[in-house]
C-alpha cells in the first residue's frame, strides 16, 4: 500500500511552500493556497515516522464535505478540490489561535482534570466531573497556534489583553466556532454518533473572518458512538471512538508522550493498516458514504496534474 508522506512540487505562479505536520501548503500568486493533505500522522506534536494509507484521502473528503455543509455559517476558504488529497483555496491571515470546543470533558482537557485542575482556559469546571461526562453546554478552550512545537493553552481575556486578535474579531469568532460546533454535532447525530470536541481555525480575507484549514475529520475531532455512550459511561467504560486519540494512547502506553529522550515505539506495517482502517471507518461513519480509494499507482504525479489543470482555471 502506497502512502505519500511528502511533497516538494513546483506549480506555476508558486511563491513558497510550507510543511506542516500533516499538509504540504502552497501559496500560488499570494492569493490562493494549494493544501495537500499528506498520510503523515503526528500526535503530541511530533510528526510520527510511518504514513498511514488513504488518511490524507479520508482528511482531505471529509474536511470538504463540512466545508460545504456550513458555508451558510461561516464563509470559508475552499474553492475547489481537485484531487481527493487536494483542496485549492483563498489564502488568508491566520488567526494565532486554535478555537477548540468541548461538548464532553474527554482528552487532554480530561487529563488535566484528573490531575486536579478546576479550570481550562478561564472556563471554570465543576466538581465531581467524570471522564467522558457530558458538560453542562459546550465550552471554548483556545490554544495559542504556535510556529513549531506546542501549542499552549490560553483564556479569552489573555488573548485580547496580549493583542493576539481583537476582541471584536474574537467575538466572531467565538460566535461562529459555538455555532459550527452545534451544526457538527447535528449532523453528526444524524449518523448516529456525538462529537465530542474539535477545534476550528480562521483567517482574515479582505478584512472578512472565513473558516480556514479542516473540520470535522479525525485529526480535529473526536466522536463516540451514541448507542453505546450511555451504558458504557455508566459502567465506567471506556468509550467506542472515531478520533486519533486511539494512536495516542498506543503510543502513552509504549512510553511516548512527545518527551525529550522519549523514542516512538515501532509502527509496523499490521499496526499501519488498523490505523487506516479506523480512519476509514470514520469517514464511512459520520459522511454515510461508502469510502472509495483513489487510485494510489503514482500518488505524486495524480496530485501534481490534477493541481495543475485546477489552478490553470482560476
């Protein structure tokens, strides 16, 4: 199984291009992005040493299709996608923030907790609160979007007071990430599942705050399975999910959290396949659509051309 885990192309009109941990983005005239999404994987941010087959596919259609579903909320920065592992959109102004919002006390936000925090990101919690509990309504827990390394968490009242983004945008922001989060979960429990928590991203086009990057996928969010939620939750159980935390508990319990000294445990070709096979499952779970792989003879030179003829028409 072919898996593409980096790109170094050259379109037309290219200005520079920028590796993240899991995309390839390129700026073409300074006004469009070229966004692939690779099958490199990376928990507690570092960027794991094995692929994982179609997950670029599976982030890339998934992404698209909420993309899509809520433009009427927020506009956003797509414009076409044309290649199963590429989207061609509007460049933008990244916000340094990532909008994280959480309908349930689960992941990190959990492990903090557990250790004794009452209160994530200015947003006090209560006591007595269980993993995976479903919290009173969902709430905001931004993070700094840091160059490299990790992002840091951080409240409201700091990111205004530090100039980070103004409170007037912030607003907007809080408003739209709340309201994508409520259609997300809608649509979500239409396919029998709940989103659990996710994070948006946005950007300044023209003075305008449009939706940036992906939503929804299992890179950005996680979502247990509603019919089992209750009886597993009762029973103290741990929940049946589509995320990425599943890798990142494989990897906690082979002694890796991303810490200095710390080595990524052996990914071997079996271990790869399940991966994709999860993430495969999420996107049949929660679009309803059978996954369809592309054809994966010569990744490179498909998104080359298919990029090509796409950018040639804007």
């Amino acid at each position: 199984m072919n898996t593409l885990t980096n790109t170094d192309y050259s379109f037309k009109g290219q200005k520079s291009l920028y590796h993240g941990k899991v995309r390839d983005v390129y700026d073409i005239d300074d006004k469009y992005l070229v966004m692939v999404a690779t099958d490199r994987i990376s928990a507690f941010d570092v960027i794991l040493p094995e692929g994982i087959p179609y997950k670029g596919q599976v982030l890339n259609q998934i992404a698209a299709k909420f993309l899509d579903a809520t433009a009427d909320i927020v506009p956003n920065w797509k414009i076409a996608v044309p290649d199963p592992m590429v989207t061609v959109g509007l460049k933008c102004e990244p916000l340094k923030i990532e909008m994280i919002v959480r309908g349930y006390l689960a992941g990190s936000a959990w492990r903090e907790y557990a250790a004794g925090k009452r209160e994530i990101c200015g947003v006090a919690l209560p006591e007595g609160l269980r993993e995976n509990e479903r919290l009173p309504h969902p709430i905001l827990t931004p993070t700094t979007k840091a160059d490299a390394g990790h992002d840091e968490n951080i409240s409201r009242e700091e990111i205004i007071a530090q100039g980070i983004v103004p409170e007037d945008v912030y607003e907007q922001v809080e408003k739209y990430a709340l309201a994508l989060f409520a259609r997300g979960s809608e649509m979500a429990a239409d396919r029998g599942l709940i989103l659990v928590d996710t994070k948006y991203e946005f950007g300044l086009h023209d003075g305008k705050v449009i939706l940036i990057d992906e939503i929804h996928t299992p890179d950005s969010s996680r979502y247990f399975y509603a019919d089992e939620y209750a009886k597993r939750f009762e029973k103290g159980e741990e929940q049946r999910q589509l995320s990425k935390e599943f890798v990142r508990k494989w990897l906690i319990a082979n002694g890796f959290m991303g810490k200095p000294g710390q080595k990524v445990p052996e990914m071997t070709p079996e271990y790869c396949k399940e991966v994709s096979q999860r993430y495969i499952e999420l996107y049949e779970s929660i679009t309803g659509e059978k996954f369809v792989p592309a054809d994966e003879a010569d990744l490179a030179a498909r998104i080359y051309d298919n990029t090509e003829k796409c950018l040639a028409q804007l």
